[in-house]
C-alpha cells in the first residue's frame, strides 16, 4: 500500500492552477480558437458564393445552350419551309415532289444533328471535327439541291419548246448523244448481221448490235430525258441519294424509227447543276458558214481591216490598158466584170475543206444523216455508205460527200456574192450598166428551188431501169428522198405512222399484244391520171416547199417518164 503524502494529493509535486489566468496557455487556446472559427465561417461564405457562381455559370450554360438550340431549330424550319414552297411552285410530277421533299428533310436533319455535337462541350476535338464536315456537307448538300430544282425549271421550259419546234432538227440542233450498253443481239426483220458488205455495228436501233458493246444512242436517251422534262405521258423522274451524294434520274419509252423503244437515264446533281448542261446541241449551218468565209476572202478591206462589202479590186481582171474586161449577156442584158476564176475556186476549196472535217467532229451518226439530206440533199441510203467498214463502198461516198460540200459552198457565195460564171468565166455584175430594162434578180429560195427539182431530177434518173409501176414508185421514193418509213406496194408509196390504228386493233384477240399503226397511202398509180399528178405535186410542195406551178410542172414530167 502507498504512503500518503503530507498534501493530501495523489502525485508528488502537485500544482494548483489558479481561477482567472489570462498570462499562460489559456488565453493561446481561446485565440486560437478563435481563429479557426473566424476562418471556418469565412471558408463557409467562400464555399456558398462558389457555389452560386457555378450554378450560374451552369444556367448561363443551359441557356446559351437553348438559345443555340433555338436558333438550330428556326434556321432549319426556315430552310424547309423555304424549300416547301419552292418544291410546291414547282411544275413537276407528284412523285419527283416527294422525292425533293424527302431529299431536303434528310439534310436538315443531319445538319441539325451535327451542329448538336460541334456545341456539345463534352464532344472530343475529333467529334467536332466530324461534326463541322458533316455540317458542311449537309449545307452543300441543301444548296445544290435548291440549284437542281431551279435547273429543272429551265429544263423543263427548254423541253417544252424542244418538243414544240422538233421539225428543227439536224441543220440547227439535235439531241445529244451518250454511249449505252446492248447486252443481246438486236436484230430486226430485214436488218443485216455482221458479216454482211453494209453491216454497220454504229447503229443501235436500226441494226444488229453485238453483245456487251457500247454504241451510240444517236440522241435518244436525250430525246426521253427530254420528254420526262415536260411531263409527257410514259415518263418518270426520281431523286435519290447513293454514297452521299444525290443523283437525278428517269425512264420511259418512245419511237424510234417506227419501234418502241424503252429508254433510262441517271446523272448526279453537280453535273446536272453545270449551265453548260442541256439534251441538246446547237450546231453552226456548215454551208453557210463555209459560204460566208469565202465571202470574206473575196470582199476587200478597208484601212481599218473592215470589209468594204465590194469584190476586192484586185480580183478584178484588166486588159494590157488597165481597163476592166467586161462582158455584156445578150441573155439577160446585163453587163458583167470579170472576175479571177482560179482564187474564186481556190476560196472554195479551203472553205468546203473546213466545213468537212467540222462534219467529221460530229460525233453523232443522226446529225449527220440530217445534214446529209437537209444541206447536201445526199439521201438516206448514200449517206449511210459514208460508215461502212467497206472501203470499196465508203471511198466513193465521201467523195460525193466532199463534191456535194464543193458545189453547195459554191452555189451559196456565187449567189452571196451575186457572181456568176458564163461559160468557163467568172464575172461580177459591172457598176455601170448600159441603160437596159429592169432585170428581176433570182431570189435565193427560187436558187434553192431549182438545185431541189435537179437534185430530184438527177436521183430520178439515177434509179435505173424502170419496167412496172413499183420500179416506178421506187424511183419516186428515191427521187424524193423518202425514209425507211416509207414503202412500195401495188405501185404506190405507203407511209408507215406512229398512230395506233384502233379499227385494226379492235379485230385482234382480247389477249393479243400486238400494236397496229396507221399507214398513209401516197396514189400514184390509179386510173384516175389526174388523181396522180395531184397527188404528186402536193406531196412536192410539202417536202420542198416549191411554188404549185413548179410542183405541177415536175409532177407531171415525172408521170410521164412512167413506162
């Protein structure tokens, strides 16, 4: 047991604190207590304020977000309401409609979708990245398509016109043609197969085509397209989107060369977009062109280098005096100069030169053939010798191609330049004219008539022999220059039409496919004589639009050639 000390305490060296010591440990206590109180309620007030500026910096956020949300959604609502109305405005079909229709929401809403993503800001660099390019090509995307809703306005505007002023075709425009894929042999009744002298592999529709070989259309497909344009009955247009990117395209039928023909076509927009693109192609008249050079070869000019509109003085042949050789027409009782023959021919040569290799860069074989038969008055069936494989047989046609060019150059300036050749000599008409009476100058469309009834004349004589009535029509089918279309049968000429002919095919069996046409009857071999030459001489006024009395007069010297 422990001893008690004499204190009282528990402990040796016991020390009492005394009550109110404000000098020692106590006071350093209550201080610094204190000062953590102080600090912990400044911390606290720091903390709330921090608090409330982040929870404004988040509203702040939330709005700028809306806002940004807001305007996204306005600016999209505008773009489709804008694009409603101009799809609306539009005069294409319902169905091309709904095709825009779809094309534009589907943009919209991708950009929307992006835009979401690039604002977002917890999307990574590369998100935003994406974003922007998608964005971007979302608003091409709905920028070119506004452009190809307007082009196919002008388009449709274009083909409506196209179709109203067909008869135009050939000298001055044509449909454009594009390369197309024949996967079997396409052979009709009557058509050559290869092997045969005139089988010709550039003609798709007219003979037989190997498989897998790209040909030229010749202008159809175009021609199609066109008619999808104006909304003719048979066709269709849609719009899609393949790998990104939008393609404009259609289908449909139509005849060619008297058999229905089924066509398709697909481009994609940009292409479409271009101003350069059209179904057709205009093309400088050859002729007129090549005259008008010579034109301007033979003119002189003045200091300036502008044409006098005067044969250059130095064509103009003189005597050993230096005086104009001139020569009075006891015919007509003119007074003419001399003109030099040989640079007149050499003029010719290099115009009619030009116009043949432009000719060659045609690179569509139904141009071509109309400007065999409208300029040249070359028929169908020489002109289709100009492709053939055959040497032997295309030679001697490009020759008559290139004599043709010659002569219907020369015949243009001779009558631009009001120049004449009599005899083996060309002249001008002299300045000064003996007084005489009043001369009526030919006229360039009489011109044009007589080179059309010697050109019939000359095909006439050049059928060959003529033993019966359909050597006859023959002959009168090739005088005229008449196309496949049209036929000898009992000695008359029969034009096969793209008209249905309902009567015919109201005989044939419910079940039947077949189509029947029309066919429109040219008599020339009735025995009403005077119902023959009628019949002929309105059928020249139709197609060479000569005078009736020139119509009459060659309709009657050709019946009377009938043996």
């Amino acid at each position: 047991m422990a001893k008690q000390t004499t204190t009282g305490g528990a402990y040796a060296n016991y020390q009492v604190i005394k009550n109110g010591d404000t000098t020692g440990s106590s006071r350093a206590l209550a201080e610094g207590m204190a000062g953590i109180a102080s600090t912990f309620a400044q911390n606290s007030k720091n903390l709330v304020a921090a608090k409330k500026e982040q929870l404004a910096k988040v509203e702040q956020s939330k709005r700028d977000l809306r806002a940004k949300q807001q305007t996204r959604t306005t600016n999209a609502q505008e773009m489709l309401l804008n694009a409603d109305a101009a799809i609306k405005s539009a005069s294409i079909s319902g169905e091309l409609k709904k095709d825009f229709t779809a094309a534009f929401e589907l943009k919209v809403k991708e950009w929307g979708i992006n835009a979401e993503i690039r604002d977002n800001k917890d999307s990574t660099d590369e998100e935003i990245k994406q974003a922007n390019a998608a964005i971007f090509n979302a608003r091409k995307s709905i920028n070119d398509l506004n452009l190809t809703l307007k082009k196919s306005q002008e388009m449709q505007v274009n083909a409506i016109e196209n179709l109203a002023n067909t008869q135009s075709l050939g000298p001055t425009w044509s449909y454009n043609s594009i390369d197309v894929a024949e996967t079997d042999f396409d052979t009709f009744k009557g058509d050559l197969k290869p092997g045969d002298l005139n089988y010709d592999i550039t003609k798709p529709f007219n003979g037989a085509v190997p498989k897998n070989k790209m040909v030229s259309d010749n202008g159809s497909t175009m021609e199609g397209w066109n008619a999808a344009h104006a909304n003719s009955a048979g066709t269709t247009m849609y719009l899609k989107e393949k790998d990104g990117q939008f393609f404009l395209g259609g289908s449909g039928s139509l005849m060619v060369e008297g058999k229905e023909e089924s066509w398709k076509y697909e481009t994609d927009i940009n292409s479409y977009n271009n101003p350069s693109y059209s179904t057709t192609t205009k093309y400088t008249p050859l002729i007129p062109e090549a005259s008008q050079q010579v034109v301007d070869q033979m003119y002189g000019k003045d200091p300036k280098g502008k044409s006098t509109g005067k044969i250059d003085s130095s064509l103009i042949m003189k005597d050993d005096k230096g005086v104009e050789v001139t020569f009075l027409n006891p015919d007509d009782g003119i007074q003419y100069t001399e003109i030099r023959k040989d640079t007149f021919g050499a003029n010719i040569i290099q115009a009619a030169d030009v116009a043949l290799s432009k000719f060659d860069a045609i690179n569509n074989i139904q141009d071509k053939n109309n400007i065999l038969q409208s300029m040249l008055r070359i028929t169908k069936e020489d002109g289709e010798k100009l492709w053939n494989p055959n040497p032997e047989i295309a030679k001697p046609a490009r020759e008559e191609l290139q004599t043709a060019i010659v002569d219907k150059t020369k015949g243009e300036a001779l009558a631009s330049l009001n120049l004449k050749e009599i005899g083996d000599k060309l002249y001008k008409v002299s300045d000064v004219q003996p007084e005489k009476p009043t001369v009526t100058k030919a006229t360039l469309k009489e011109i044009d008539r007589r080179d059309s009834i010697n050109t019939i004349n000359k095909n006439f004589n050049n059928y060959g022999n003529i033993e019966n009535n359909d050597d006859f029509a023959g002959a009168i089918k090739s005088a005229l220059s008449l196309g496949e279309e049209f036929i000898v049968e009992d000695g008359n000429i029969i034009q096969q039409t793209n008209k249905l002919d309902e009567a015919a095919m109201d005989d044939l069996p419910a079940n039947s496919t077949e189509k029947i046409y029309e066919k429109n009857k040219i008599v020339i071999n009735s025995s009403n004589v005077i119902n023959n030459r009628n019949t002929l001489t309105n059928l020249l006024k139709e197609k060479f639009k000569l005078s009736h009395s020139q119509a009459d007069d060659l309709a009657k010297e050709l019946l009377n050639k009938k043996s």
